[in-house]
C-alpha cells in the first residue's frame, strides 16, 4: 500500500501543475487534460491492488474539480488501468517512449470519454468540435513533453519509499 500512497502524491503534484497551466492558459482559451499520466505508470509497473488504488485515487481527484458526476474520472481511470494492466505483458513496459506512447493512447480515449459524458450537457455541440479537438492536440503535446520527467518522478518517488515494483510481480 506504501506503493499506493507514493503514487497518488505524485499525481497529487500533477494535478496541481496541471491545474496551475490551465489557468495559465485561459485567456488563450485552451485547457489541457493529463489523465492518461494518472493511470499509465501505475497500469505499466505496479501491482494490480498498489495501482487501481493509485489510479482510481488519482480519478477521485480528478473528479472533485470537474463538473461531472462523482466517481465518473474514478471509473473511467479503473478502467483504464484494468486494461493496460491486461495487456502490459504484451508491451516492453520499461522503455520510456512505449510508457509515453500508453499514456497518449489512454489521454486519448479518457479524453473522449469524459467529452462524450459531458457534451450532452453542452448546447450548440456541432460548433465546439472544433475547441474541442484543438484542446485535445495541445493535451497530447503537452503530455509527450512532461511524461518523462513525470515517470522519472513516479519512480524516483517510488524508490524513496521503497515500495518499487519488481519486475516479477
């Protein structure tokens, strides 16, 4: 569980400069969204329990600053770290760029998702695709860019509270 607990301060401190940009970036009217950093690293190199927990942590997070219903980024993210966690033998997890290649996949999907879950909400929903996919290219940009540093960080963090995976769990 330490592993859990190291995991969520870091996507605490994401989601805090994630936070910080957004504002940053308001008056040009763009919002950037990083969910699939919350749940790559976790899926890709932890234990299952250490990693939902982490993840469906990190969607509660989420969840208590977005106007949609409780719980939907926790679901969404539980998902997502169940089926990368399916198919992460399948993938060589230790490399940065096929951890950072997961995490756009996954910002990609909970993205949609999440757009998909909202957009009902929306009036004139023909005329904010096109925000909305620009929102989304600079999300993806912006997650390439901080992923690395992002994943050097889980892991430095997780190092420090010894609680870092081993290959054979």
């Amino acid at each position: 569980m330490r592993g859990a607990v190291a995991l969520f301060l870091t996507v605490y401190v994401l989601r805090a400069l994630v936070a910080e940009a957004n504002s940053a970036l308001s008056g040009m009217h763009v919002w950037l969204f990083a969910g699939g950093l919350f749940v790559a690293y976790s899926a890709l190199m932890m234990p299952f329990r250490d990693g939902f927990t982490a993840s469906v942590l990190g969607g509660l997070l989420c969840d208590s600053v977005t106007p949609v219903a409780f719980g939907t980024h926790a679901a969404l993210f539980g998902v997502a770290h169940a089926v990368v966690y399916n198919a992460r033998e399948r993938l060589q997890r230790d490399e940065t760029a096929v951890r950072v290649i997961v995490a756009l996949l996954l910002n990609l999907a909970l993205f949609l998702a999440l757009t998909f879950a909202r957009i009902r909400l929306a009036h004139g929903t023909a005329a904010s695709w096109p925000r909305i996919l620009s929102d989304l290219v600079w999300s993806q940009v912006a997650l390439v860019v901080i992923a690395p540093w992002f994943f050097a960080l889980q892991l430095r963090t997780l190092e420090l509270a010894r609680a870092h995976p081993s290959r054979a769990q």
